[in-house]
C-alpha cells in the first residue's frame, strides 16, 4: 500500500523566515515578525501558520512544485467569481519564487479561519449544500486555451478506465470492502462510461473537491482550499461532492440548488467519478485514517443512492 512520499528538502522555521523577510515584506510589513507555526503536511506541501491572518504554502517535493504555480495564476480570478457566493479561497498574496536554498515557488495566502468539512457529519453539511452549488456554478466557466493541464482530472471518464479496473482490483483483494459494495461500486462507473461524455467547451474545475478541502466555521462553508489540482474540463469531476460530501437530503438539496445548468449525464458521470475517488481513497490511504474513513462512508452513498 503506498505511503507518504518523503520529503525532498527540510522545511523549517529559519528557511521559511529566510524567505519572508527576503520576499513578504512588501505586501505584509511585519512578516518577518510575526509567529510562525507548521500545521499541515500532505504528501505535496507543507501550511505554515503566520500570525492570525497569513499562511504559508510550500511543495514539499519536486513534483508538487508546478500546484503551486497554477495557483497563483488562477486563485485570484477564482478568488473574484466567488466572492459575492460569500466564501473565500486561498488567493495568493505573495508569489514566492526561489531563494535562500529553496527550490521552488511558494505563497503567502489569507488564513481561512474554520475546520475541515470532513471532521462535521454528513448531516451537518447539508446545511451549506446550497452555497457549494452556488461556488461551483460561479467557477465552472469556460476556461482560457492556456488553461493548466490535469491529466487524470476532468477528463472523459474512458481515459481512465484502466486506473480504475486496477483499483477494483486492488480494492477487491484487499477485502476494504466487501464484494458486493465493490460491485456495486464497478456498476456505478460502468453507468457513467455508457452516460454521454461532456461535449462543451472546457470549464474551470477545483479538480480535488473533497470535504478534506472544505472549510466550515460555526456550520456554515466558509472557504474551499487547496487548489493545486485546478485545471479545466468536464465539471462532473468537481459534482462527485455530492456523493463525497452529503447524505441523501444534502445530496437533494445541494443538486437542486445547482440548477437546470446540469443534465441527467453529468450527474451520472459525477457519480461515476464519485466511485473512482471511493476507490482511490480506499486504496491509497491505509497511513491516513481520517481519509480511509472518508472512502469507505462515501462508498456507501454512491452505492445506495441513485439520480
């Protein structure tokens, strides 16, 4: 089972600091002075807290380096479309470049205040499924042609109908689920291979949209994070939340919101997607409880339900 890549290069406290003080003061004075604390990190970056408003993001490997650059081309268009829906994106304040022995482009990006969407329960998020419609409706636009490029995101489901073969596989004889739920869950992305495939112009999707990259605050969404994966395509890929995020009354809810913008097809498709994410959850996350949990109670609402 795969595990947390290592990191390429040690980030700590006088490296980040290094590289405020010779890049973030102009946008914020007293970066430099300001406390400074680790909070996250992934398999791509690290989050580093700066003071009460700030955070700074940084690839923690070679590979991750490039998410970072499509989010300070993109965020702050992003940050804009959804502004009047009320929530926030990390858009960023500093575009860091490398310096002082760091590799890489960085960011200084607004602290989001709030907790994951993933630790509240599906009943719960229901409340704010209406506002995520909204959010997504806004990003979902056409996308420019120099768009970055995902290829395992947003793209027509048959492209990867070999990864997902595999990860049934994989699934099946590690016993994570039963043998029905994986058939169940197979029937579920055969449908969305037979559904008709997106045929408009490529929109803006988040393509990482899962309640680890939600934040609420007080029950209500307060931001959307994480925007590494961001490309343009078909925007089913960003409705699997339905499937990932909500239960059956929130799934209702945050579908009805989302409008006649969205056909029979798309849902089919998303749901399908919701199933290739179940799986890549269920096969990738045996060093990470919170998300193997999240795999193994999602696959039980793509299997159960129905569009």
């Amino acid at each position: 089972m795969p595990v947390k890549p290592a990191a390429e290069i040690l980030i700590d406290s006088p490296l980040v600091r290094r590289l405020l003080a010779a890049q973030a003061t102009d946008a914020i004075p007293d970066a430099s002075e300001l406390p400074l604390e680790k909070v996250a990190e992934g398999w791509d970056s690290e989050v580093w807290r700066l003071g009460h408003a700030y955070a700074v993001r940084l690839p923690r490997r070679a590979l991750a380096a490039p998410l970072v650059r499509h989010e300070q081309a993109v965020l702050p268009g992003v940050a804009v479309r959804l502004a009047p829906t009320g929530l926030r994106v990390p858009a960023p304040l500093v575009n860091g470049v490398a310096a002082a022995g760091y590799p890489w482009a960085w960011s200084v990006v607004p602290w989001i205040e709030g907790k994951r969407a993933m630790d509240e329960s599906r009943a719960a998020r229901g409340a704010w499924a209406p506002v995520l419609a909204r959010a997504l409706d806004a990003l979902h636009v056409d996308a420019p042609e120099e768009y970055p490029v995902n290829p395992f995101r947003g793209v027509p489901l048959a492209t990867r109908a070999d990864a997902v073969a595999e990860r049934l596989r994989t699934v099946r004889d590690a016993g994570t689920l039963g043998a029905a739920s994986v058939t169940g869950l197979e029937a579920v992305w055969r449908a969305g291979l037979a559904a008709a495939p997106w045929d408009h112009p490529p929109v803006w999707i988040h393509g990482d949209m899962h309640p680890g990259n939600l934040v609420t605050h007080e029950g209500a969404l307060t931001g959307i994070i994480d925007f590494g994966d961001v490309t343009a395509g078909d925007p089913a890929y960003d409705l699997a939340i339905a499937w990932l995020a909500f239960d059956a009354p929130g799934r209702e809810r945050f579908i009805a919101a989302s409008g006649s913008r969205y056909d029979a097809d798309i849902w089919t498709r998303a749901r399908a997607w919701a199933a290739a994410v179940v799986l890549m959850l269920l096969g990738h996350s045996d060093d990470n409880p919170d998300y193997l949990a999240l795999g193994q109670d999602a696959a039980a609402e793509v299997i159960a339900d129905a569009v």
